[in-house]
C-alpha cells in the first residue's frame, strides 16, 4: 500500500469553508507528513467563478423538478469545460 503525502483540497472549500485554517490544522497535526494543498479544482477565473459557477448549478437544479446530485455534478462539469451550450 502507498502512503498518502499530499491531500487535496477543493477551491470551493478554500474559497468559501470558515473551517478551512482548522481542517489543514487538524491534518497536519494528525498527519506530519502529509502535504494539504487547497484549491486543486480551479476554473480559468479563479476560485470566485467556480464557486459562482456551483451556486448557479444549484439554483438551477433545484428549480427543476426531477433533477438529481448526479445532473448536477454533470452540469457543473460541463460549465468546467466551457461548453455551456452543449447538451449533455
């Protein structure tokens, strides 16, 4: 089994999470010789538009009757690539 040295992190945890300083901490502290790394996940504007882009994925799956997690991680993935006109 390989050992972990590097634990990521997503943007919208190191743009948004009030908890991020203490999670890193605790981890850290737990586990010396792991690396924490925040904002792995980044779109081409930065971590405000991706964490822009995923409220706006959320508005829009819940007004839509139907919808489920997994069409919404779908859209949000297609708004990663840019191809926001495509169907998916």
């Amino acid at each position: 089994m390989k050992k972990i040295r590097i634990m990521t992190c997503a943007t919208c945890i190191d743009a948004r999470c009030p908890f991020k300083d203490q999670f890193k901490q605790a981890i850290e502290e737990a586990y010396p010789k792991v690396k924490v790394v925040f904002g792995t996940h980044g779109g081409p504007g930065g971590p405000e538009e991706v964490v822009t882009m995923f409220r706006g994925a959320i508005k829009h799956l819940l007004g839509q009757p139907g919808r489920s997690m997994v069409n919404l991680m779908n859209d949000v993935k297609t708004l990663m690539r840019g191809d926001r006109g495509k169907k998916h």
